[in-house]
RNA sequence: GCGGAUGUGGUGGAAUUGGUAGACACGCUAGUCUUAGGAACUAGUGCCGCAAGGCGUGAAGGUUCAAGUCCUUUCAUCCGCACCA
C-alpha cells in the first residue's frame, strides 16, 4: 500500500501549483469575488517562526475554501520591506540594504511555498522597489495637495555621541542602544523640521465607524482608546506679572463645573509659556533647572514616575475668568504636551492627582460639592453627577453637577472666556524619518520657491544607492551623504534646489497596499479604481500585531481615496480577525533571548509536513485562544491524515465488491460532517472543524471495520472527506484526490454539497429526567407523537422507581432533546 | 484607576445559545500484533464508591421543570488604555 510520506508529495504539489498556476487569481473575473489575507511580512534575515505560520495560515484556510466554494478568491502575496534592521545592518558591515533584503525575500518566498499556502505569486509587490513606492509617493502629494501633509518643528530623540536621530526603539532607558553604558550620556531632544498626515481631521469620522465593524472585539476599543475623544471646554485665564499681563493661559478641562476650586495651573515643561516668562521668574534658576530636567525623560519614564513633583513660576498668577481670583501657577511633568492645551486648571479638592500635588507642595484645596469625592477623574465615569450639589461656587451653589456645568459653560461663552470643545488624544501623524531605508518623501526645497511638491510624472524619487550609510551628523538622514542626489532643479522655476532627505515611515507603505495588490504591475496608476470597485473592501485581514497604528492608518488612507472617489467603501477591512499567539510548552512567550523558538520549516523537514503543521495549528485551539504548543500536538495531527489515507489508498486496492448495506450511516456521517465543518471553517472555528472531521475517519474506519467497502456511497464520502480536508491539508488533499481518479486539482474542484436530509435521523435518543435529574434514556421514532413519548417515558422502569408512586405534576417535552418530569 | 474579556477533567479545548457537561485530541491504564517503533490497532479513562448511588463547570446565593450558559455578590487571571486634565 502506498504510504504517506509529507517529503515526497508536498515538494511536487507545490510545483505543480506553481506551473499551473492554480492559485492565480483572474482580477476581472465575472465570478463573485472573496480577497482576503494576513498582515504582511518585514522579510528579517531570520526566516519565518511559528507566529507567522499561523498568521498566514488563517487566511490561507478561509481563501481555500471560497475557491472550492466557486469564488474568485485572491490570496495575495507582499512584503513589507522597508525597515530599520536592514538599514542598522548596512551601518555596521556597509552592505546595502538592498542586497540584504533581497536575499531574504528569496528565502522568504520559498518558506512560504514549503508551508503550502495558496498565494498568487505571479502579483507579489515590494514596498521597497521604485515600482511601489513610486505610488507611495503618489499618495503623499495627493494628501499634500489636499492640505493633509504638512512641515512643523517637532522634537526628536538625539544621540550626542553618534550625531543622529534615533527612533523611540532605539532609545534603552534614557540611552543611545550603542552608548548605554554607564560613562554614555543620556539621550536629548532636538528640534527638527519635520512631516505630518493631518490624520486628526478624520478622527471623528473614524471613531464613529469604529462600532459598526465586524472586527476582533477588543481592537476596536484600541482603536477607540487610541483616538481617544473627550468632550470638555476651553477656559481662558489672563495672566498677571512678570510682564505677561497681556498673554492668557488656555486650558482644557472635561469638569469645569469645577472652575471656583482652581487653586493653582500647571503648566507642561515644553509648554511655550514657560520658556517666555519662566526666565523672568524670582526662581528663573529653579525653573529653568526642571525644565532641563523633564526634557530628558522620555514619555515612558515620566509616566513611570510614581511621586509628582514641579516647581512654581514665582511672581506669575492667572485670574479665574468666574470669579477673578488670582492664582499661582506652577510647572509640573503630570501635565503632558501633548493632550488637551498642555497646561491645567488645577482643582485638588475634585481631582485626585491635583489634590496628591497639592498635598506635596502645601497648596490650599477647595471643595465645590457638597460631598468631598473626587469627580473629575477621567470622561468615562459617571458618579450620578445630578446627586452631587454645588459649593463654594457662588452663584451656582446648590444645583446639581450637569446643571451647573452647562450653565457655567454658557456663561463663559457669554463672557468670551471659554466654550465646549472636543479633543482628542489621537495626534497627526509623524511621518518623517531621518533613515535611509525608506520611501523618499517627493520634496523639493527651492531657495526662491520655498517647499515644492515633485510633479506626478516625474515620480518615482529614487532611492539612491549610497557608499556610507552613516547619518551625516546634522540630523538629516543617511541621504544626504548623496550629494549629487540631493542637488536638483527646482520643478517651479528651475534654479538650484535640494531634495527632501527624510523618508517616510514604513506604516505609509502598509496604509495602501490592500489596494496596490490589485494592480501589483501598473505603471500608470497607483491602483485601477474599476478593480476596487470590484474587491474592495478587503472581506477578512488577519493579524496578531499591529491593532493600533497601522489599521488606524490604513482607515485614514482609504478613507481619504474614498473621498477622492477611488475606492468604494470609507472601511479597508470588512472583518479584521486578530489572532492569539501561539505560547511556547510551559506557557509563556516565545522570545529570541529564551531560544525557545520553534522552527516552522525544521517540523516540516522533520518528516511531519507542512499539512500536519498546518492542522494541528488550527486544531490546538481557537485561533483567537492563546494556546500553549504541545509537541504531541503534532503527530496527532499527522496520524489523522494518515488515517484518511488509509481509508483512501484500501478503497484503491479493493476488486470493486459491492457493499450497500450501510449506505445510510455512511452518508449521515458524511453530511454531517460536511455541515459542520462547513459552517465552522465560516465562523474561523478551525479546531472543530478538524475535531468533525477527525470524527468522520473515525466513523468511517468502524463502519468499514469488517468489511471493505466499495460502494458509491463510500466513494462519495471519501471523495468528501478529502475536500474537507484540503483546506487545511492541502498536499495530502491532493494526492488523494488524484488517487480517487481526478485530472484536475481538488482546489479548483467544488465544495461537498450538504444534502440535508441526511442531517434527520430515523430515530432519536431522548433524555428522560425525575426532578432534573437523568434517569432513564428512551429510543423513540423521530416522527412520534409527543403523548406517545410522555408515555413512552413514563414507563420506564428507573423513572417510576423514581416517581416513588406519586402522580407527576408536570411532564414537559422539548423537542429532539428530553422529556422532563416533575414530581 | 478606567475599559474589555476569561475561569470547565491530569493537559489543549467541546457544549446546537437555557435542555443528557467533558465532543475531538493529548496524557495515562490494560491488551493485541509485530519487518521491537517516539509504529499501528482495540478497550478504558471527570471525581468519590466494590456497587447502588452521590458529587461535579473559580466561590457563595438566586431565577427555572431544567443553569457552564441568565441575575446578584465575590475571588482570581489575562488583555487594552493609563498623571488624557
């Protein structure tokens, strides 16, 4: 009997696959069409680990099983392969990162075919050829045309020693990841001109999409989270002293009901009101000595900070707009930049972390309900605000909370010193980077014309390839080392100009490639809009990273066309499905300090195949379930395979003697199976889907367990089996179907037809319960008539034993289930 | 702190959404066979008990003929956000 060995037929399916093209996909198909697939790679030099098996494995099995299904599936293929490992590569040997990475994309390619997934490799795209990120830079001069890419100062983290720029990763506790030692100086931040995506115009309509979708639950409250709306006011307080008697102080806050406690402001370090005054302060020492201080700290590291602290700006005071007091103000790093206006009213009897500064510093505290709680302590909570009183708030003693901040708000209005605003956490988006390896941004610095966008057709702004890759030390990227790069001709008027040396960052190149992968080879467009309107928006991405960032960005961009009127639906992504990471044997993450790691391809060489892999990947657990690998896992999976070729290759081998007898039982089990795995695969319920499965060999090796079957009936349920497998064991699918006598691939082949009436059994098996309780289990026909089984129930012998005499009160019947008597 | 989720055998996990808890596997026990293998096959396997029976879904209450599933309280774990004003 011909035995199932994974190492022959894997490597000649994959050929064949490859030379037939079976899983090219026809773009302009009539067919109705499924697109789907799993974020895309950054091709490391390290090869693929097991995370990646399952994320391309998910979707793998979903588009296999729309193919069968007769859709026009596209299961395309990229990478992502612009990124800083190459680059940090190139600085240390001088190789170009060009050359790196397209060996490991070779290598790439092959692991991906030797896990058998079905991906179109005929439309493969590169975010780091010329012919992608040409339509990378297409797409930042659509949004800079539409006023959404725009240049300001913003401060970026600074290396002393190496003279460059470095990324939050690069940043190890306060130190250059080259310079941590102890003699190395921490990180600073120096100011640079910089690119943003105005991606805070689309916060609001982002945020309010974010419900309808039919995403991983937990990734849309991330992404809520992320953009973070609060809905609060503006108040203007003047400023008194150190000469600023004509600035006034905007703050934000969500409780201004509390505006009569404000006993002092904070300002945030970097606020610009601080560098004004501050050095005229009776402290200027002091101020500008914290100030220095908090720069240093990173975002993280302050946050870490468990004890406030701050300095006051001696000798400057604001006037509470409500009732002209006049009070100090304060610098302090609790208050952030980057939220609201960078500077708070501070009201330490209502806010607890007012009230922890206050108590540190010995600043009066003012309580303005009548129960003394804190009340101001984020937007989500709710203490009933209409069961609070006002106090000490003047006028407005006595009203309740909601009452009293709507008419408080009203009267500021009135007054011209505040008014109802919305912020958000959500910031434009950085896109600049001063790096090397990365889509150029299509920028010309003209002397006479200022800031010039290179015109479409002149696009793309090659990369260059350059001989050090060394950042120049003047915080500009490794491009500008490229001189005769750098020197161009103004596209406006022609004199001399040079070349933006930022790059974009790498999340632009992901924001659109759900759509560059329906004209991977267009060399006149970014993507065919006829195309999109055809298979956008994506039906299933899957993913077990990036839930923030690149799917908040990935909205933007395809929100933003959508407008433009070049892709169909404001949404990307119909259903984002967000995996669980697969946990090493005891329970905790893989990591490349532990090696703990497991080698997809080295299981596969081992002899179990890329089938076995794939199944028992899909059957641990469900995909969203963190599961721990189990090295037994494995051949379990292996040997139901090999249990369904069994089944197949005794088929072959028997002289076509003729079993009938059974026909019933093999088709119930067949069509079973078949609904159950149908609708599972639909539901991403891999592991029971197997479980069904496993379940009909199971069946079928008892039925056939005396007898060698040969009937059309049999035929049919291994003919079944076998496509419900493919999905998940795809080579050992196809074998076997060509082993049933097919020419043409399973793949291509069709999805087994349910015949329902198969699913009704001729007889059932119901539960009889006493008082809840099981006691007696009764055959009956399907058919029968509820009085029939009542009675048929009650006359067994363990329920009357049960009844001990007595009459039963109630006897109740569910359907196809149980009969439930009441004493 | 806020928000979201999850607690089921020795293990991973099932359970038609209120209807026989533990599917399918792993592991374990016993056996069969043998070109002795990390093979294949058969039977058993929630717990206590010889059995009848009893007990069982983190814990405690409740609703119901019936609760893993619904309600209340509570404990634990995980995840996301977090000095967000």
């Amino acid at each position: 009997m011909k035995k199932y060995n994974p190492k022959d037929i894997e490597p000649k399916w994959q050929k064949y696959w490859d030379e037939n093209g079976t899983y090219v996909a026809n773009l302009d198909s009539d067919k109705e069409k499924y697109y789907g697939f799993a974020m895309f790679n950054y091709p490391s030099g390290a090869g693929i680990h097991l995370g990646h098996a399952k994320n391309f494995t998910i979707p793998d099995i979903l588009m296999r099983f729309k193919r069968q299904q007769g859709y026009e599936s596209y299961s395309p293929v990229g990478f992502d392969s612009f990124g800083l490992p190459a680059e940090n590569y190139a600085i240390k040997t001088g190789q170009s990162p060009r050359v790196t990475t397209d060996e490991a994309l070779e290598s790439y390619r092959n692991q991906y075919r030797q896990m058998g997934w079905s991906m179109d490799w005929t439309k493969e795209i590169d975010t780091s050829k010329a012919d992608y990120y040409k339509w990378t830079q297409w797409c930042f001069l659509q949004l800079y045309n539409d006023g959404l890419a725009y240049q300001k100062e913003s401060l970026q983290w600074w290396c002393d020693i190496d003279k460059s720029v470095l990324s939050d990763e690069q940043v190890i506790a306060g130190k250059c990841w080259r310079h941590d030692g102890d003699d190395d100086p921490l990180v600073s931040k120096k100011s640079l001109r910089q690119w943003f995506f105005k991606i805070t115009d689309y916060a609001d309509e982002i945020l309010e999409a974010t419900d309808a979708l039919n995403w991983t639950p937990w990734v849309k409250t991330a992404q809520k989270n992320w953009i973070g709306r609060s809905e609060g006011t503006v108040a203007t307080f003047k400023l008194d002293g150190l000469g600023a008697d004509n600035e006034h102080l905007d703050v934000f806050t969500t409780a201004i009901e509390t505006i009569y406690g404000v006993t002092f402001m904070v300002l945030a370090p970097e606020h610009p009101l601080v560098a004004q005054y501050g050095q005229h302060a009776d402290n200027a020492q002091d101020v500008d000595e914290y100030v220095l201080h908090a720069m240093r700290k990173s975002d993280i590291d302050r946050e870490k900070e468990k004890v406030k602290t701050g300095v006051p700006i001696e000798g400057l005071f604001a006037i509470n707009p409500v009732n002209g007091e006049k009070i100090p103000v304060w610098i302090a790093d609790y208050v952030l930049m980057g939220y609201g206006s960078g500077a708070i009213m501070a009201v330490p009897g209502q806010d607890e972390r007012d009230y922890e500064f206050a108590q540190k510093y010995d600043l009066p505290i003012v309580y303005t309900t009548d129960k003394n709680e804190f009340v101001s302590y984020g937007p989500e909570i709710k203490p009933d605000r209409t069961k609070f009183a006002m106090a000490n708030s003047g006028e407005f003693n006595g009203q309740n909370l909601e009452e009293a901040r709507q008419n408080i708000v009203a009267k500021l209005e009135k007054d011209g010193t505040g008014e109802a605003k919305v912020t958000y956490k959500v910031r434009d988006w950085l896109i600049s980077r001063q790096r090397y390896w990365g889509a150029p941004i299509p920028i010309v610095h003209c002397d006479a014309c200022g800031v010039v966008p290179v015109p479409e057709d002149k696009l793309p702004v090659e990369l260059p390839e350059i001989e050090n890759y060394q950042p120049p030390g003047d915080g500009r990227s490794p491009l500008a080392n490229a001189p005769e790069w750098v020197q161009t001709s103004c596209p406006k008027c022609g004199g001399e100009a040079q070349r933006e040396t930022d790059t974009m960052d790498g999340y632009v190149c992901s924001s659109w490639y759900q759509m560059r992968y329906l004209s991977p080879h267009d060399d006149t467009q970014a993507w065919d809009p006829k195309r999109a309107e055809q298979w956008m928006p994506v039906k299933f991405y899957n993913g077990g990273d990036h839930a923030t960032a690149h799917l908040l960005y990935a909205r933007f961009f395809t929100r933003f066309f959508n407008k433009k009127g070049l892709v169909p639906d404001p949404e990307p992504f119909q259903q984002m499905y967000f995996h669980a990471k697969i946990l090493a044997e005891d329970g905790t993450f893989f990591s490349k300090s532990k090696g703990n790691g497991i080698d997809p391809l080295e299981i596969i060489e081992s002899g179990y195949g890329a089938d076995a892999l794939r199944t028992y990947i899909s059957f641990m657990a469900p995909p969203d379930v963190e599961s721990p690998w189990n090295s037994d896992g494995l051949p379990s999976c292996y040997r139901f395979i090999n249990r369904a070729w069994t089944l197949v290759q005794e088929f072959n081998e028997t002289d076509g003697s003729v079993e009938e007898g059974q026909d019933k039982e093999i088709l119930q089990a067949t069509h079973k199976a078949i609904e159950k795995v149908t609708t599972d695969i639909e539901a991403i319920k891999y592991n029971t889907a197997i479980a069904a499965m496993m379940t009909l060999v199971n069946d079928l090796h008892k039925i056939k367990e005396d007898d060698t079957y040969a009937s059309p009936a049999w035929q049919f349920a291994l003919e079944s089996l076998v496509q419900l497998m493919a999905p998940f064991a795809p080579h050992a699918a196809e074998e076997l179907w060509r082993d049933l006598g097919h020419g043409d691939s399973i793949h291509i082949s069709h999805w087994p037809e349910l015949d329902e009436q198969y699913l009704v059994q001729d007889t059932m098996t119901l539960a009889v319960q006493v008082n809840g309780k099981v006691r007696a289990e009764i055959e009956v026909a399907a058919d029968a008539e509820e009085e029939a089984i009542k009675q048929e129930a009650l006359s067994q012998e363990n329920v009357q034993a049960h009844l001990d005499g007595k009459e039963p009160k109630k006897v109740i019947y569910v359907q196809n289930r149980l009969v439930s008597v009441v004493v």
